[in-house]
C-alpha cells in the first residue's frame, strides 16, 4: 500500500487539484461558492469544468455521471462519455460548464410519492460544488441535488442543503447577540458510525430471506451468541481484516476520512467510524462507505449486512450520528469555552438542542422509521422508540441552577448569572456517555443513536438541523433589540429549561421503568413506522419546514405517502419470501424427515427395538407441519386482504396489525421445527453456520 498521506484524495478533484490547475481568479471564486453559498456564472464553470475533466482523463477516465440520492435511500447515477463529434468522422474529448451544472435524468421513475405523474418525466440534477467530485469505478462523479421539474425536491441532499442554510441562518443572528462580528458561517459537523455484518457468502447464497429481504424470516438461536461478550474490540479475524485494510485504502483514495475500526457486540458485526466533516460531505461519504462495503465483501467471499436486523436475538445495526455546529473561525459551539461569555454562548446553544428535541421528539422518530429499524428500536441494544436526551450530571445540575438563579454546586461554588465573571468554567468532558439514551450530549458534541444502518444520515440531519434553527430564531427573535441583554438572556434560559427539562433523562432507557416514566412526562412512544408517519403532515411541523423553507407541504405530503408505501412493501415482500420458504423447502424438508423417522420406528418395531424417541419425534413434527401449513394459509389471506386496501395510511395499519403478527406466528412453529429437525435434512445453514462463518 503506498503512504497514506500520498494516497489520501487522489481520486478527488478537491482544494489541492483545484489549486493546482484552476486559475487563481477562478479558485477565489469556487472556494467562495464552497465557502458562503455564491453562485458561480457560466464562464467560471466552464473553467472548471474543463480543468476537472483534464483531470479525470489523465486518470483513464472516459464518462462521467451526476451522482445523487434519489427517495430510494441509496445513490444514483447515469454514465455520460465525454466524446463530442467533430467534422471528419472524429471526436474530441468535451465537458462544459452546463453539464456540469446540471443534467437530466427521468424523474418519474425514482419515488416520488405523487410529486410527479410518470408522463411527468422530467427531473434535474443540480451540481453541489461544496461536495468535491470523484473518480469511482473508472467515472468522474458529480455530487449532485435531484429536483423535479417544478422545483420540488426528489432526493435527500437537497433538503439536507436547505437545512444547512437554515441553521446557518439562525446561528449567525443568536452568534451576533455575543459580539461573534467575525463569523460569517456556521456549518454543522457529522461524524457517522456505520454499524453492519459480514457473512460468509456460501451462506449467503443459501438463504432465500437474506437474499430477498436483508434479514433473517427464520432461524432458531444458536447455543452461543453475544452472551460471553467475547467479540465486542476483539481480536479481528483475517479475512476481515484484509478487507478492512482495502475498504479503508479505498476510502481514502476517495477523501473520506475512516478512522476506526473494530468488532461490534454481536457475532460478525463490526463498526467503521470515520472523522467528522460538514454535513453534506459526510452524507455523501457515508453512501460510498456503504457501497463500497458492500462491493468490497464480495470480493473477499463474504457478503455485507447493512439490515437493521439481520438476526433475531443478537444486536442488530445503527448507525450513531455525531453531531455539531462549528464555525468558519474553527470554534465548536458545544465547547463550553474559556471565559464567562463563551459559557454563556455554549449554554444558549445547549438549551437551543434541548427545546428542538422536545419540541420536535415526533419528528426525530419519523427520521429513522422503517420496518427494518422497526425491529432494533427498544430492544437492549438500541435507545427505545421514545425521544429523550442526556446530558449528565453534572451538566443538568448547571441547568437547575440556571432555571432557579441559584448556586451551582461543582468543582466551585458559585452564583450562576448567565455572562458575567461569576460563571464557574466547565470542563471539556463533562458528561460519561450513554449507550441507552437516543439523543447523548458527549462532551462537545451531540450523538444521535436511533438512525438504522442501512439509512442515509440526510433524514435525520435535515430535522436536527431544523428544529435546532426554529429553537435560535425564537431565541434572536426575543433577545434582538434587548436593552438588557444579560437579564434578558437569564430570563430566557431559565424558562426554557423550565418548559423542556422533562426531555432530559440520564438514566436507563432500556428499562421498563422508563417507559413508564416517560408516558407521565408526556412523552411521545411511537414503537413503529405506521404509528410515527402521520407526524410528517401535522400542522406544527409543516409549519416548521415550510418558515425555514427546507420542506413544502407538498414534499412533506410526498414524504409521508413515500414511507409507508415503502413500509408495506416491504412487509410484502418478506410475507411473500416466508410463503415461498415455507412451501417449497420447509415444509417437504420435515416431511421427509418425518419418513425417515417413520421408517426408523417401523425397522426398530420389527426387531423389537424401543423407537419411543423417534415415534415421539414424529408425532410432534406432524402436528407442527399442520401448524405450519394453517399459519402459512392465515399469513397468505392476510396479505390478500391487506393488498385490497388502496390508502397508504390504512394498508400500512392494516401490515402491522395483520401481517406481521401472523409472520411472527409463522416464523415461532417453523424455528420449533428447526430445533426438532435433523440438521442434514433442514434446508438452510442454520444460525451457529451463518454467525461464525467467516473464519
């Protein structure tokens, strides 16, 4: 492998390329397009465009694409060559400032939840000149937004973008209010963990549900899993080992910043963290980290997981979004600083969090709602589906104090008055972390733990960024203007913690208890996607989007339709693999298990040999092959029912409470049967197989 620092970036046109091959006029311009959002005119891209496909051509490169995420939650794209017809019969090697502006795909073949008709075909990819273009797989990417024709966003970048603008926005007011004159932009800083599990892809190939929907429908526990915690941080077997090393090579060429690796708390289950980076650029990383991963596997005979729950009964797969705002001068405005002041300024922006979590619990719980994380969310090893944050100790002592005006008591006495020389200063690390707690303050910035593996970290930003803007418009909006800024800001605080301090919780959330002690706080509990989605059209939040301009009532509508479409789809298809599993496998696996146990009790018989086992055995799988048969038939009306149905809301509903309860049913005889069924005759690798397969 060449050095790192020689490898880093090679295969991104970023700051050093451009530097490198752009005028010095043109650069000013592009980094102050990168820098504070200004639009770059036609000649400049042209320049650009020229100098980024001269580039890409001494790479080998021969086509480029606009590169995007479409409503499908994974990337697009659409491969161009760079050829243009000459006279003679010739060709030349062309990019213009308008391809690289914009392209054309069709629109009305992504999801749209009704934003487009499919005579309505045409949609724009619009070029995001804050995100560096790559080279992957031989093609010159274009990290783009997917609008319609009419405007209306197709794609999770752009909303994403929207809700940069909007905190960057509200940030620069409330940062103003202390004397920050030298700010200019503020941009929030992502850092994802991307959970996910390697399998050895023999099994892979032998299994029809991983195949087809990601996870397992059927598999009975084996005698080991997670219990002995031997695989959390341990050692790193070498086939996995090796295609670490690649995957992170890979990703470097690409600039994106992996950092950690290691081996998560299940069988096969791993983690790869990268460093942060502004919101968009992390959002684009992480889609090619989960490519990648997955292209990379393969390569290695292994196949990568990025189900939320692949298995039941051992941890399934998040992916922990770690989350800040820094500004253009490098300050991290979840430090709580060295002065009184900068206490104060970290303060506000802490309780600008707290009321954006309260105030916006349902909506954060919409971000991450799917089936698949459906299944993970509440379980012991994920926060549960109710909303809350921590912020330790220590800190919410801090708060009380604010809230009451009196003395904190810590490291030092003092009266709390919110910017004056009084403030006692924090340390850095003020808080342990919290692996339970769906919204953990950790230090110096913010991790958000109920976003699913498989997710694109977009969703959640663009409500965290949001909510957060609405909570410090508020904020500027009653301090601008104030002849007592202290006093006032004091009064503020004061009754912000008091009217949200019943989000803040440090405690246990994996507990019974909390769940409890939740609903008295009146706190919302949205255990699945059906029960979460109708948020996406309630009046407080179309009103949030549409004043900070990220969503219009339309998209929000769209968005709503979108995922409990996708939500019913996929519990179909999964019904739909579990008919198949059951009646062309399972079922004439035990039946012929069942002979040969019936032919063992007639041969034992004749000799005079007790066959009280066997006939034992028999009989117990013959009335569990009924059983199986009987779910089977419930789970296909169900479904035939349930498919007559045409309003989303109600199909939705009616999966929950119809199809899945009988997929459960179904799955409870069929792993009984595994249990009872002799492992040569059972159809596929079992779970011991499938969770210590790769050695």
């Amino acid at each position: 492998m060449k050095n790192m620092t020689e490898l880093f970036g090679t295969m991104v046109f970023n700051d050093s390329a451009m530097q490198a091959r752009l005028p010095k006029e043109i650069y000013k311009q592009v980094q102050l397009s990168i820098k504070e959002g200004k639009r770059l005119n036609s000649e400049t891209a042209n320049v650009v465009a020229n100098a980024m496909k001269d580039w890409a051509i001494e790479k080998g490169v021969t086509h480029f694409t606009h590169w995007f995420q479409p409503m499908t939650g994974i990337t697009a794209e659409k491969h161009d060559s760079f050829i243009t017809p000459i006279e003679g019969g010739r060709v030349i090697m062309e990019f213009s400032g308008k391809e690289l502006i914009q392209g054309e795909p069709d629109a009305s073949s992504f999801p749209n939840g009704g934003l487009r008709a499919t005579f309505e075909a045409r949609g724009y990819t619009a070029w995001d000149p804050t995100s560096y273009a790559f080279i992957k797989d031989g093609v010159l990417c274009i990290p783009t937004a997917f609008c319609s024709y009419s405007g209306e966003a197709l794609d999770k970048k752009t909303p994403l973008l929207r809700s940069m603008e909007a905190i960057n926005r509200q940030c620069l007011r409330v940062l103003k209010l202390f004397g920050n004159e030298n700010v200019v932009s503020v941009r929030p800083t992502v850092g994802p963990e991307q959970e996910y599990f390697l399998i050895d892809k023999e099994m892979y190939a032998k299994r029809k549900d991983i195949m087809y929907t990601g996870r397992t429908l059927f598999g009975a526990r084996p005698p080991k899993g997670q219990e002995l915690e031997d695989h959390y941080f341990g050692t790193i077997k070498p086939r996995v080992a090796a295609f670490m090393g690649e995957l992170d090579e890979e990703l470097w060429k690409l600039g994106v910043l992996a950092k950690t690796e290691h081996n998560e708390a299940a069988p096969a289950q791993h983690e790869l963290a990268p460093i942060y980076t502004t919101n968009n650029i992390a959002a684009d990383h992480n889609q090619i980290t989960m490519e990648l991963m997955q292209k990379l596997a393969r390569k290695y005979d292994m196949v990568c997981l990025l189900h939320e729950k692949p298995f039941e009964g051992v941890n399934g797969s998040g992916k922990h979004n770690n989350w800040s705002l820094t500004t253009n001068t490098g300050v991290n405005l979840f430090e709580p600083g060295e002065t009184p002041y900068e206490n104060a300024q970290f303060l506000t922006m802490l309780c600008a969090v707290i009321k954006a979590v309260d105030d916006y619990q349902d909506m954060l719980r919409v971000s991450v709602a799917s089936a698949a994380n459906d299944h993970r969310l509440g379980a012991a090893e994920a926060p549960p589906a109710i909303v809350s944050i921590y912020v330790g100790d220590e800190i919410s002592e801090i708060l009380d104090a604010v809230e009451k005006g009196a003395a904190y008591v810590g490291k030092e006495k003092e009266q709390i008055k919110v910017g004056v020389h009084v403030l006692p200063k924090f340390p850095k690390d003020t808080t342990d972390r919290n692996r339970t707690s769906p919204f953990a303050f950790t230090g110096n910035k913010f991790e958000f733990r109920m976003t699913g593996s498989s997710a694109s970290i977009s969703s959640c930003n663009v409500v965290i960024n949001t909510a957060v803007a609405e909570s410090l418009r508020q904020f500027a909006d009653e301090l601008e203007g104030s002849d007592d800024f202290e006093r006032d800001l004091h009064s503020l605080l004061s009754r912000v913690i008091r009217d949200h301090k019943r989000i803040i919780f440090n405690g246990n959330g994996y507990g019974e208890e909390w769940v409890k002690e939740a609903e008295s706080r009146g706190l919302l509990n949205l255990a699945t996607t059906p029960d979460c989605s109708p948020y996406y059209l309630h009046e407080k939040n179309v009103e949030l989007f549409e004043r900070h301009r990220v969503y219009t009532e339309m998209e929000l509508a769209a968005r709503y339709k979108m995922k409990l479409d996708t939500y019913s789809k996929v519990l179909h298809i999964e019904a739909l693999t579990m008919r198949e599993m059951v009646h062309q496998d399972i079922l004439p696996a035990v039946s012929s298990y069942s002979k040969l146990l019936a032919d063992t009790v007639i041969s034992k018989k004749a000799i005079g040999v007790d066959a009280e086992f066997e006939q034992e055995t028999a009989r117990r799988l013959s009335s569990l092959i009924r059983e199986t048969a009987l779910e089977a038939e419930s789970l296909e009306n169900a479904v035939d029912e349930v498919e007559t149905i045409t309003e989303c809301y109600t199909r939705a509903m009616a999966y929950k409470n119809e199809v899945l309860p009988a997929m459960e049913a179904l799955r409870e005889t069929v792993d009984t049967l595994e249990t009872l069924t002799a492992k040569s005759c059972w159809p596929y690798p079992c779970y011991g197989d499938i969770l210590f397969s790769v050695k």
